[in-house]
C-alpha cells in the first residue's frame, strides 16, 4: 500500500454523480410533465424524486465514512470545504436577490396592467402581525438554540447539546406547519398576477430551505447521538449552523420587505 505524503483527500472514482443527474433531469421532466397535465407526469416526478432522496442518502453516507472514520477531511481539506460551502451560501444569497429584484421593480414602479398600484386592485395581502410575526419570532428562537447547541457541543455537554437540538427541531418543524397553514387560508394564488407569483415564489422557497435546513439538523442529530461528532470533527454540524443562521437571514428580509412593506 502506497504511503501519503499530503494532506489532500483524492476522492475515488464514483458513480453517484451521474446517477444523481440523471435522477434530478427525471425529476424536473416529471414535474414539467405533471404541471402540464401529461400522462405518466406524477409517475416519472415520483420515480425521479425518490431515487434523488435514495442516492443523496448513500452519497453522504460515504462523504460520512470518509470524514469520520476513514480521517480524509484533514484540516487542509476541512479548509476547502469551508470555502466552498461559503460560495455556495453566497450563490443562494445571488439566488434570492433575483426574486427579490423582481418583487421590488414591481412594487416601486407597478404597471398600468394591475391598476398602477401596490399590492394590486383585488388582491388582500395577508397580515403581517399573524402568522408572518409568529413565524418570525419561532426562527429568531430556533437561530438562539442552534447557537446554544453549537457551543453545547463544543464544551462537550451531552444534555444541554440533546436539550438544544431538539428545541431547534421542534420550532423549525412548527414554522413549516404554520407556513403550510397560512398557504391554505391564503386570499389569492400563485397565478394572481405578479403579486402572488412573486410572494408564493420567495415564501415557497425559503419554505424549502427550511425543509432542508430542517433536515439538515435532525441528520446531524442522528449523527451526534452516534458519537460521530467531536471538538475536531463537528464540521458538518457547523455548516448546518451557517446554513439556519442564513434562512433566518433571509426570513427576517422576506418579513420586512413582503409582508411589511410590500403589503
């Protein structure tokens, strides 16, 4: 066996790349087909977006053995991954700013087709003091307890990190409960013009980064009650952390701007 004399990790050849782009093109197909109402269209979604789940799941379950049995992640390639984990952060951020330029250009200078108003003739916006400020206030607290739970298990406290995880599970889990009930009670759809496509466009997918982020922190949980992290080897758990501090961001904006100010 060869010795190594760097501190790099050279992945070896994997077919979980492909298979996961060819999953993901079925996916979007799926959707485009069912959105459509073609034949088979929820059938090729579904088969696209399990076999996503399923090979995500086995791809990270290496990216794990690597990093946390197999010692690959050295602090060089813990450096790498910190950087490119900020890149991306930053491309969601250059994401979101999209949809936002579109809310704000409509709202600052509203065309003749929706009454040169804003919000447009006929369209209720929803109160901002409801549900929008209780949701609010469950990120602020959920962004208090995930801070809590990383500096828990930095000090190497079993309880407080377990207390702190689970506070943080639970008002991420109550904030998309309560976002999907605002959804069924909402006034208008996404089809009302441009003020329901850009509002179910920003809250919709911020809805799924908390899904995600979510997601995220219960698998690092899972993790942690396995004895996977320790002071040195928590990195996965620090990106979930950057990743909720970054939806909290984000929601306190979409507050502001959609709720508050757009309404």
């Amino acid at each position: 066996m060869r010795r190594k004399f760097h501190p790099f990790h050279l992945v070896t050849q994997s077919l979980w790349p492909l298979l996961i782009s060819i999953a993901a093109y079925f996916t979007a197909v799926g959707a485009t087909m069912y959105m459509h109402s073609y034949s088979f269209g929820r059938f090729v979604f579904f088969w696209g977006f399990v076999h996503v789940i399923v090979i995500m799941t086995l791809w990270w379950r290496d990216v794990i053995r690597e990093g946390t049995f197999e010692g690959m992640h050295t602090k060089k390639v813990q450096a790498g991954l910190k950087l490119g984990f900020i890149l991306f952060i930053v491309s969601e951020v250059m994401f979101f700013f999209g949809f936002f330029w579109a809310f704000f250009h409509s709202a600052a200078m509203p065309s003749i087709a929706i009454g040169s108003i804003w919000p447009p003739y006929a369209i209720n916006p929803f109160n901002p003091f409801g549900i929008p400020l209780v949701n609010t206030c469950l990120l602020l607290l959920s962004g208090v307890t995930i801070t809590y739970t990383h500096h828990a298990l930095i000090n190497h406290d079993f309880y407080k990190t377990y207390v702190g995880f689970c506070e943080t599970i639970f008002y991420a889990t109550l904030f998309t409960l309560l976002q999907l009930k605002e959804y069924c009670d909402a006034p208008f759809a996404i089809s009302d013009g441009i003020f329901g496509s850009v509002f179910f466009l920003i809250t919709g997918l911020h809805g799924v980064h908390v899904i995600i982020g979510t997601i995220f922190i219960l698998v690092c949980f899972l993790r942690f009650l396995e004895g996977h992290f320790r002071f040195k080897n928590n990195i996965a758990f620090d990106f979930s952390v950057w990743y909720w501090h970054f939806v909290d961001a984000i929601w306190l904006f979409v507050f502001l701007a959609i709720y508050i100010w757009g309404s």
